[in-house]
C-alpha cells in the first residue's frame, strides 16, 4: 500500500465505508463505549480530538487522532481467530506504512485495567509530542508528523498497578 496518510487526503479517509462505520458507531462493544466514555471522548486526552469508528485505507478504525495520527484498536475474543489475527497484521502493517502509530488493547485490558490502559496512550501521547516538537494543533504549522510507528500494548506493569 503506498498511501501516505495526511492533510491533503484526509488522513486517508474511506468516504466509502462511512455507512458501516455509522452502524458500528450505535454498536460499540462494551470495551470501547469505556475508553469512549471515560478515556477519549470530548479530549479528555491531553486536548487531542479522538474519531470513533474512523473510516482509514480499507478498514474501520476503532478510535483515530488525525493530529497525532494515532489508531488505537480495542480487540475482543474473535480476535485470537487465527483468519482474524492474519487480517489484523495486515491492517496494522498497512496502517503503519501509511503514517499511523497503532496502539492496541484487548476487551480485558480495558475493562480490567482501564486506568493502565490511559497511561499507555499517555506514553504514546507524550512520545510523539517529543519526537514532533510542533503539531499543527499547538504552533499552527504544518510540520508533518514522523511516517513510521509501532504497536504499543499494555505492559505488564501495568496490568498489575491496575488491578482490582
């Protein structure tokens, strides 16, 4: 995929698969009407606008940062299908390659351990905030965002810091 997501294509925008991304928007699972809700909604993180449901490339992002160019996928028990595992690679490779970071998180984590789930966003968050010096957002420019991410996931620490 040679797509670069930026300003000028709407960070990649699918205008295509908004339909199916309004009905998954009424049918958010359990794990993400919680970081919704308690996480990303209304910039309650650190001021950047989240998009839930985000229509990017071919696929249908769980939540999206156009400034940060950040996806974060909320993964529930299909997801350890082995068809399922194999289309997910590929998305978050193709998504990576297009400029994103992708951040990703089972139901548990963030049903479980939602707290430790908000400090690995941070971390993301405060990473690209450092490498980037100038987002568009805080200094009016429009420096781009560095192309190439990585995955991040709950770290064990701070699965345990969490724990009820």
């Amino acid at each position: 995929m040679d797509i670069k997501a930026d300003e000028t294509n709407n960070y990649a925008y699918n205008k295509k698969l908004q339909p199916f991304a309004n009905r998954l928007r009424k049918e958010m699972t359990k794990a993400e009407a919680c970081l919704w809700k308690y996480v990303l909604r209304a910039r309650q993180m650190k001021g950047y606008q989240f998009r839930r449901q985000r229509p990017v490339l071919n696929y249908i992002a769980d939540f999206m940062c156009k400034e940060l160019k950040v996806v974060i996928e909320v993964d529930g028990s299909t997801h350890q299908w082995e068809e399922t595992v194999a289309k997910d690679l590929k998305k978050e490779k193709n998504l990576i390659e297009a400029g994103f970071k992708v951040l990703r998180f089972t139901d548990e984590e963030v049903l479980r351990h939602i707290e430790g789930v908000r400090e690995s966003i941070v971390l993301a968050i405060q990473e690209i905030e450092q490498s980037t010096p100038l987002l568009p957002r805080q200094h009016g420019t429009d420096k781009l965002l560095p192309r190439h991410w990585g995955t991040y996931k709950l770290l064990p620490h701070q699965r345990r810091a969490t724990k009820q």
